[in-house]
C-alpha cells in the first residue's frame, strides 16, 4: 500500500455532502455511532466534531488497506473508535461482537473512493493499465477477469444492462467474447479501449469516459453490490435506538430505488391487499422518512468535486 501524508488524505478523496450527512445524522455527544463505510475516514472525522469527540464510532471498511490509511488519521480518536475489516452485512455480528445491542446513528457512503480507483492497483480505472480484479474484499471468489474471460455472453449483457443501465451492452458483450478467442482480455486500460470502441463515437459522453457505467456495472457485479445494501439496510434499522438515523449517499440509480424502496416499505403501517376491508397483518411502521426526495450536492460540491454529481442521500429515523 502506497503511503500518504495524513494532510493529503482530505484531497485524495472529498467526502460528498459532508456537511449535510453529518446533521442528517443528528450526533449527539456519549452516542454510538457506525460508519458502515469509513473509506479514509472523510466522514467519520467531521461526526467526530460534531460530537466534540465524546461519541464512541464503529468504523467498518471491507477494504484493509483504507482501514489502515483511516486508522492513522483518526489516530487522534483511538480511545473513541473501533475499526472493523468486515463487508457491512455484517454489522450485526460485528456490534454483538464489541457488546454493543443498538446505536444512535448509522451512515453508509456506497461504493468506492477516490483512493481505491486511482491508487489501489485492482483495476476499477480505465485511465490504468492494471489487472483485472475489481474485488473490494480479497477474499471474495471471482475477480473481474474471471467475469470477463468466462462468463457466457448473455449473463455479459444482463450484468452491463442491468447494473450499468448501458445501451450498448450487446455490442460491449459481443466484443469481448469475440476478442477473447483470441487472446485473454488482461487489463482495465484494454478492456476499456474495447468498450469504447464498442460504442458508435457519436454515441460517447460528453462529461465521462465511455466505459465509465461498464465498469460500474462490473463492480458492482463482483462485489454483489446491491444484494449486500438490502441486507444491510434491514439490518440496520433493527439495531437503531428510537430516534437514530441512518443516512445513505448513494452514487447510482439502482441503490437509491433499493433504499427509496425499502424505506417506504419499512414506513408503511399496513401492507395488505388494497381490497382488504381489515388490516390483517398488523404491521406497524418501524421508520419515519425525514426527507421525501433524495438530497442532492450544490453546484458548488460539484464543481469542486465532479464525483459527487451522481449521489443521493437518504434519511430515515427509527420510531
Ligand atoms: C465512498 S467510500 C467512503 C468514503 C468515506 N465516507 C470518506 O469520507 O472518506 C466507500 C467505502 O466503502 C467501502 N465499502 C464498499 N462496500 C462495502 C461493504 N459492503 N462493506 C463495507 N465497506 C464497504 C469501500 O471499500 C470504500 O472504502
């Protein structure tokens, strides 16, 4: 792992809609917090000082070396902060784990860091000539060669239509099929050049690469992205206190639908047919949605941070 100044680690990666996620959260001082995505510890430092650094915070990463690059620079709070190396599915577990049986707040920042796509060597940049991997957990089976060089083309276009919502997917599936008879397809910086000429030029965005939702889509593909939110978002309403927050920023369509989704259903009182006279399955609500519509970054966010243009942020607060 490369070594950064801690000072550095603020402009390595910009936190998104740091301001407003943190009074999302509502911090109080002596609370127990979880940052279900500490990264390099962006947001974990600003609810830190929020809390005058009275609050004991959980700080789970699936990514080792963003655990140890955040572990240096909340050195500061070690008395206050537990780190945790475990996918967030496991939050559960992990926070039995420490005796801890429900929290005051808990913030997850979906996907990866600036860090992680310029500096982790794994292959999630197409501006690189790195291997194929892609896996945020090492542990995990498949890395993204093994996806691209093996999977049957028809699972190729599902993965790039349905996770990275691309138009070409047949085209971009096609390619790489065709390409790799010949020869494995070995690096991002390779497959990214075959993506985009896959796509007509007239058809390539103006603002980002053309390879940019491919690459998402496959990301999100290897680390079984969207199936890990909904566990993780159940979850975690459980082990709230009445009155905690969980806040989500996510960076695409399909995560913010999941977390729109399950916190209206979590919010809803009853869930019986329309036509049912009387309410049979005695569900009451469990979550109170505190903003209708997602929140979005300012102009100003965005212009001083492009990665922020996509993100969402949901809150929902434990009844
Ligand atoms: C956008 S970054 C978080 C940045 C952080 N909020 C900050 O301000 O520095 C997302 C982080 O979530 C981690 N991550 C992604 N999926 C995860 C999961 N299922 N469980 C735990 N961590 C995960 C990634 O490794 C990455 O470090």
């Amino acid at each position: 792992m490369q070594k950064f100044a801690t000072d550095n680690i603020a402009n390595i990666h910009k936190s998104v809609l740091l301001d407003e996620s943190i009074t999302g959260l509502s911090p109080v001082e002596d609370g127990v917090f979880v940052d279900a995505t500490m990264g390099l510890g962006g947001h974990t430092k600003s609810l830190f000082e929020a809390c005058n650094c009275k609050s004991r915070i959980i700080g789970m990463d699936v990514d080792e070396s963003a655990i140890e690059i955040a572990r240096e620079r909340l050195s500061g709070h070690k008395e206050h902060i537990e780190f945790v190396n475990k996918n967030f599915i496991n939050i559960d577990k992990s926070l039995e784990e420490l005796g801890i049986k429900e929290v005051d707040g808990i913030i997850a920042d979906l996907g990866m860091s600036s860090f992680q796509l310029d500096h982790s060597g794994k292959g999630f940049s197409f501006n690189k000539q790195e291997p194929l991997d892609m896996r945020m957990d090492p542990s995990l089976q498949f890395t993204a060669y093994d996806l691209i060089n093996e999977m049957d083309i028809n699972e190729l276009i599902h993965i790039f239509k349905t996770y990275g919502e691309e138009r070409f997917a047949k085209n971009i599936s096609r390619a790489i099929v065709k390409n790799r008879a010949t020869k494995p397809i070995q690096t991002s910086s390779e497959l990214a050049a075959l993506i985009s000429n896959s796509i007509p030029r007239k058809f390539h965005p103006k603002r980002r690469h053309p390879a940019t939702k491919s690459f998402q889509a496959l990301r999100i593909a290897i680390n079984n992205e969207l199936d890990n939110l909904k566990i993780f978002v159940e979850k975690s309403v459980k082990l709230l206190k009445p009155g905690g927050r969980l806040v989500i920023i996510s960076f695409h369509s399909l995560e913010d639908r999941i977390v729109k989704r399950l916190f209206r259903k979590m919010a809803s009182p009853c869930i019986c047919p329309h036509d049912l006279p009387v309410c049979s399955c005695g569900k009451i609500p469990e979550l109170k949605i505190i903003n209708k519509s997602p929140i979005t970054p300012g102009e100003n966010e965005i212009e001083d941070n492009p990665r922020a243009r996509s993100s969402k942020m949901r809150i929902g607060e434990k009844i």
